[in-house]
C-alpha cells in the first residue's frame, strides 16, 4: 500500500506543459539541423525545408525526384538523415536497391556525394567529426569516416558485429558513442575509427537511442530502460520506464534527459539528481523522430506528425 501511494503523489507531482510554439511542415519529419536562427528538417516526402523559428515561415525547399523501385514504380525519396558540415547541408537518401545515397546541399543547390552501391549497406545514423568529416553509422556495424571535399572514404572500420542502432558525437567530435541491439554502448575514436571503450550492463537488449553531454550518456531501447552512464565517476544506473524508449536527448549540464514516450505521445522530462519524471511535454499525435536541446531549458522535437514544437521548461 506504501509504495502504491507513493506512487500516485509522484504521478500526481507531474507537471504537464503544452506546446509554446509549433511549426507545422509539409510532410512527415525524419531528421533536423539547426543553423542559428533556422531550422532545417528532412521529410519522408523527399524535402529538406529550411524555416526561421521566429517567424515560423518556410523560406527555401529542397525536393529530391522521386525513385524507381524494384517494380519500376515511383516512390517518394525518403529524406533519412541530415547533417550540417561548415555551410553545407549533407542530406542521406533513400537511394535504389535499398540502399542510401548521400548528397551535399549549398543553397538550393543538389551534389551527390557518395552512391548507396558503393557503400552496399544500409546508413543508420550520421555525425560530424573534430575535423568536419561526414561519419556514417552503418547497419552493418561499421563506422565511415568521409571526406565531403574530396569524395575518398578514410576509413571503414567494424565496431561490432551485432546491427548498428544509433550514435552521438562526443567531445567536440573526436569521439563518437555507437550502440546496437547487444545493449552495448562503444567509444570510438574518430581520428582513426579505433574502438577504444565499451559501457555496458545496463541495457539488456537492443539500444534504439543515445545522446551525450558532459561526461552523461544516455540511452534507451526495446528493453524499456532509460540508461545512465558516468563517463568520469563510473557510476552507472538505469531506470525502468515501462515503455520502449526511441528518441532521447540530455541537456547541455547534464542534468535533465527528455525522452519520447511511445504510448501517449508525450514527452517524459526525466530530472537526474532525483530520479523521477517532472514534468511531461504534450503537443505531439505521433511518434517523435528527434529531440534536440537549444539550451538547459529550450528544446526542439519533430515527428511523423508534420509537427516542429519549441518548448520552455521554465
């Protein structure tokens, strides 16, 4: 009975904030970047919009043409992933045969960088490198590190030999943490693909999300933990949320995590220090693609939903 009422006052303590400012795009969003005050989002319709968040107008579309699939009909060139390397946009599509194509974007300007046959494995997750090289998170479980001017693969490097589920560049981008369906996370070392750390015991099974900041990784997954780990203490814990964890963010001081919650469509504001659920951030009516901090209290989410929200948590 103690722990049951224990229980309802945490619950009842919750504090539920509504959306402060929506953008609404043209299509589902699969990925975003910021560039100061715009936002740039990749759709499943084959867009990349750029829109200015004070205004909350679209000012410049990208449409990629629609590809040929294996029965010659047309489909919409999904827009996977994006990633912001000095002034350009690189853009991962979807390419023939199953696989990826990666393009840079100047303006309204289209390159292809890198065909998916080439790579002949399925791009998973994208980050930028300390010396502003395109790395590549492959299904396969391995990491390229690509250089955009030159067009050359630097390296392609196997982490493990269990399928990639995601990453996060770390310490200004010299390294880069890499998780898979082993519940492990992998420090790797961009400078030369070596692994050079693994974190595990807390995820039992397939990691689907990650994010970094101030020696915190945190990650959640199929096994419905949300994990913490201590790159500098080695104190590590999890925290059992009841529900798959797919999108995750940490703030800059590492003190509050966001994750998207897969049953209602919140977002759950998880604080650190005590461990519990604070506050849930309501606006969204499907299924959250990312969550990315602005600051310790100004966070972006976007999803399937055609919806960009910025809340305040103060």
């Amino acid at each position: 009975m103690m722990r049951f009422s224990l229980f309802v006052i945490i619950l009842l303590m919750v504090n539920s904030l509504h959306a402060q400012k929506v953008i609404k795009s043209s299509a589902p969003v699969s990925d975003f970047v910021l560039d100061g005050n715009t936002i740039i989002v990749a759709t499943a319709k084959g867009s990349v919009e750029y829109y200015n968040l004070n205004s909350k107008k679209m000012f410049r579309k990208v449409q990629f043409d629609k590809t040929v699939d294996f029965a010659g009909d047309l489909f919409d060139t999904e827009v996977f992933k994006l990633a912001k390397i000095g002034d350009l946009i690189v853009a991962v599509i979807r390419g023939e045969n199953g696989f990826n194509d990666i393009y840079s974007i100047n303006g309204s300007e289209k390159t292809l960088l890198l065909k998916g046959d080439k790579i002949k494995s399925v791009v998973v997750d994208v980050a930028v490198s300390y010396d502003n090289m395109l790395l590549l998170g492959l299904l396969s479980n391995e990491l390229i590190k690509f250089d955009i001017n030159t067009r050359q693969i630097i390296y392609r490097k196997q982490i493990s030999t269990y399928a990639f589920s995601a990453m996060c560049a770390a310490e200004k981008g010299t390294i880069i943490y890499a998780t898979d369906e082993s519940g492990i996370v992998h420090q790797v070392n961009t400078k030369e693909g070596e692994l050079t750390g693994n974190f595990e015991g807390q995820n039992v099974d397939n990691v689907l999300c990650i994010d970094y900041s101030n020696d915190i990784i945190v990650c959640g997954g199929k096994d419905r933990r949300l994990s913490i780990y201590n790159n500098k203490s080695n104190v590590n814990t999890h925290f059992d949320t009841g529900k798959f964890i797919t999108t995750i963010a940490i703030n800059p001081s590492a003190k509050i995590i966001v994750w998207y919650n897969t049953e209602n469509n919140n977002l759950e504001v998880f604080d650190i220090e005590k461990r519990i659920v604070i506050s849930e951030l309501k606006g969204h009516t499907s299924m959250v693609n990312k969550i990315m901090f602005v600051d310790d209290n100004k966070l972006i989410s976007a999803g399937i939903d055609n919806n960009i929200i910025i809340w305040n948590l103060k």
